[in-house]
C-alpha cells in the first residue's frame, strides 16, 4: 500500500519536472525565435530606407514607393501589408504605432524609425531626402550591430538552456 | 468652389485646416463656396474666399463676410500641416512646382507665400509659411463660344494661330480649357464638323480637367517646361495644335517661332491689359511679327460679365526689349 503510494508520488514529480523541462525548452526555442525574427526585421527597416534612397531620385511620392516595398520578414509579420494600407500623410509612422505589436524589434529602433517617418515627409528635395536614408541607414545600422552582438550570446544561452532541459529529463528517467 | 468629382472635393477638404474645411461644408455658406474661384489662407490675417471681384473674409464663427469683426485667423503650424498634407506626406515629391512657388493638387493650383530657402541664389523652396492661394479650375464648356463662332465663320486656317490675353484672374485658363476641348472634340470649321489634334502642355497641370476632356483627340504634357514641351510636343506627338497657357519669356517665344515654321497651329495664353500693351512687350511682339498669332482675344469683365474681342493681328510698332528682337 505504502510502496503503491511513494510509486505514484514519484511519478507526479517527474512529471511535474518533464512539464517544467517541457516549458524551459520551449521557452528558450521561443526566445530564439524572436532573437531571430527580430534581427530579420530590423535588417528588413534597413532595407526599406535603402530603397527609399534609391527611388525618391524619381520623386514618388513615399505612400507610392511603399507600395512597392517588399520584404520577407516584413511580409511575414504583416507589417507590409499594413504599411500599404495607410491613408494617412505619414504612413510609416502610422503603421509603426498601429502594427507595434507584430514586430519584434524594441523601442529604440522603433523610436528611430519613427523619427526617420517624421524627417523624411518634411524634406524639400530628393537629395535631401536621400541624405535624410542615409543618416538614419547608419544610425539603423549601429542598433543592428548592438543586437547582433547581444543576441548572439543570449541565443547561445537559450538554446543551451533547452539542452540542459533535455539532458535533465533524459537523467531524471534514468 | 467649383469641382465637379466630390472625390476630389473630399480630398481636397481632408487637405485643408479643420476650421476652414467645416466652414467651407457649412450649409449657409454653400452659395457663396459653389461660385469661389479662390480660397486664400493666411498666417495671423484674413483668410477669404474669391467670389467675382469680391473677397469675403472668413470670421471666427465660421461664416463668409464681406466686413468682419472677429476673423478666423491661422497660425503657421496649421499652414504648414496643410503644405503636408496637399503633398500626401512627401513634400520633396513637388520639389520642382516648389521652386516655382505652386502646389498642384488634383488640378487646384495652390500658390505659396512666404519665406523663400536659397541655394546657390535659386528659390529652391519655402521654409516659412505665410499664405496658401487655392485657385479653383472652372469647366465652362461654352467659354470659348466667340471665338468658335469666329472659327465656325472663317475657317481655322484664315484664324491661324490664337493669342488670348488678359490681366490676371479674368478666365484665361477656362477659355483656353474650353477651346481646346471643344477643337479636340468637335467644332464647326468654315462650314464643315471636324475635330483636330490638340496637345496641351499642361506646365501647371492645371489645365487638364476629366470632365472637360472625356473624349476626343487631345494630348497632353504635364509638368514639363513650356520651351522644352513645344519641341518634344512637336517631334513625337505631332498635334495640329499646340496649346500654352501663360507664354512669357524669350525661350519659350524661340521655340514658338521654330515649331510654328514646321506647320502647327499655336494657341496660347498671356498677360497684357490692352492690345497696346500686347504689342509693347518683346516676347509677344516678337511672335506677332513673325505671323506666328494671326487673331488676336482680349478676355475682359464688363459689368460683371466675361465677354471677349477679337481681332486680327498686326505688325506692331514698336518693342521695349530690342535685343530680342
């Protein structure tokens, strides 16, 4: 009778483990996942004033050259497809404050865009315009590099937190 | 406020600073906007809507008076909101009207006041705001019935070329719209229906109206400088006419001349008060002499009402710019 009870303790426990291991295993590849689609967003908004800066040469206007834009990660999280349907005058910020939720990218950067989405409406000339990308690519540029170097250490961190999880689980059922 | 699409009318308002678009939608004041040809806004002073020759200033409460007490005024942020919003948000996209002091916006040329950035001693565009013009088209289809009359009796070839002029606001866009119209569509030639190639260059893009052109054989150039337009106009669109609004100066006067030996008929617009005064200027003496404009339209307003005379022309006597000519 003792022994049938102390067996099905032991069981709840290691269940109750396997479902934290479960969860830290989960959790980090989930972190892993925003780490990733963070920095492919981020290289996404790069790439946005690259083509802002090579097109506003023609003088199209912004709401028409974001029609145009296409990029995979940007896709993915419909943030594109929001940026298109913007009726206002500055569509980016609009679609920055609307979308924020979908991206993965942090305050900063979004602040930067947003500032970016303010200087490029205003500016009275194609050239000033494309000194405008250009200054905001390298400030984008600088944050991309500050994630790239934290994320690399705390992707390494996750992914060995979800095989120490496993490794837990496989020891624990030994 | 004369426009037909109520799209455009719509987006037009959505432009303009919230106390002025509601004043322009009030019912009381429906009278008065459906006639205006121009809604001037101005920093810390009167903003007014042009109806005929009278300005009626907008007040505070939100109606249109000719004397007013307590006028609505606006500040430069609200100027400025508005420029932003008539360039949908990209005000580099109309760098080239900028330096010439204009917005155009679904047809509505917008004139700017202000303070002028320089580069390189060039107007390059504004950094201050201080007024908005807002020039309403108007489609008069009927506009330009004395001098189709005059075609109708003598024959577009005996017209020969047509040089329409008047002092600024009396119409001369609306009867350079409807001729046009009416010659790319169907007019009465010496007897006999016909229509003929008409290309517009539409400088200000202010000339082209849907309404006005549904159909018929008319081209057009947008944007694109006058002297620059005749010669592309004539090499790759090979109108029967040509049509310019507001012709004045001497490149614009060379390339007239050359695209009128090839054969094409000109139709164009400018500013004088009197035939004199017409003949006194370089430019246009200078196409006169050359045979270029054979008929002659003064555009006036005589008590209240637009009327036009017309004459042939010819040689003039004398030229204030000698180097020119």
């Amino acid at each position: 009778m003792r022994n049938s009870t102390s067996g099905g303790t032991d069981m709840l426990r290691k269940i109750g483990v396997l479902l934290i291991a479960a969860a830290v295993f989960f959790a980090g590849r989930s972190y892993v996942q925003k780490q990733t689609d963070r920095l492919a967003q981020e290289d996404g908004f790069l790439f946005l004033l690259t083509f802002l800066r090579v097109r506003l040469a023609d003088r199209v206007p912004l709401r028409r050259l974001y029609r145009d834009f296409s990029h995979k990660a940007l896709d993915a999280c419909g943030f594109t497809d929001l940026l298109r349907s913007q009726v206002s005058c500055d569509a980016l910020a609009s679609a920055l404050k609307n979308g924020r939720e979908r991206l993965a990218i942090d305050d900063t950067f979004c602040a930067c865009l947003l500032e970016f989405s303010d200087e490029i409406g205003q500016v009275s000339s194609a050239e000033d315009g494309q000194n405008c990308c250009e200054k905001y690519s390298r400030l984008l540029e600088q944050q991309i590099e500050l994630t790239r170097a934290g994320a690399k250490s705390r992707i390494d961190v996750s992914r060995k937190m979800g095989v120490f999880a496993a490794l837990f689980c496989i020891v624990l059922f030994l | 406020m004369y426009i037909a699409n109520s799209a455009v009318k719509k987006e037009l308002l959505a432009c303009l600073p919230e106390s002025v678009g509601t004043a322009l939608l009030r019912r009381e004041n429906a009278a008065l906007v459906s006639k205006a040809s121009e809604l001037r806004l101005r920093k810390d002073r009167y903003q007014s809507l042009t109806v005929g020759q009278t300005n009626y200033v907008l007040s505070a409460d939100g109606t249109f008076c000719e004397n007013v007490y307590a006028p609505l005024r606006l500040t430069e942020e609200e100027l400025r909101e508005c420029v932003f919003r008539l360039c949908d948000g990209s005000i580099y996209a109309h760098e080239e009207n900028l330096k010439k002091g204009f917005l155009v916006k679904n047809g509505i040329r917008v004139g700017i006041g202000g303070k002028c950035i320089l580069k390189n001693g060039q107007p390059f565009g504004f950094c201050e705001y201080d007024s908005l013009n807002f020039r309403f088209p108007h489609h008069i289809p009927n506009a330009a019935a004395p001098i189709l009359a005059h075609i109708a009796k003598n024959g577009l070839p005996d017209v020969g070329g047509i040089l329409i002029f008047s002092p600024p606001n009396i119409g001369k866009t609306t009867f350079l719209r409807a001729l046009c119209s009416a010659l790319s569509r169907s007019f009465e030639d010496g007897g006999h229906r016909r229509s003929v190639r008409v290309c517009v260059l539409d400088e200000r893009e202010e000339i082209y109206l849907p309404e006005a052109f549904p159909d018929g054989f008319s081209d057009f150039l947008f944007s694109c400088p006058k002297s620059y337009g005749i010669e592309l106009a004539t090499r790759v669109l090979s109108p029967d006419i040509l049509a310019c609004d507001e012709i004045g100066n001497g490149d614009e006067a060379n390339a007239i001349c050359r695209a009128a030996s090839g054969g094409i008929l000109f139709i164009a617009t400018c500013h004088a008060a009197s035939f004199e005064e017409l003949y006194r200027k370089c430019e246009t003496a200078q196409l006169l002499k050359s045979g270029v404009f054979r008929t002659l339209c003064r555009l006036y307003i005589e008590n209240g009402r637009h009327d036009c005379e017309i004459r042939r022309a010819e040689e003039p006597i004398c030229c204030e710019r000698s180097a020119f000519c």
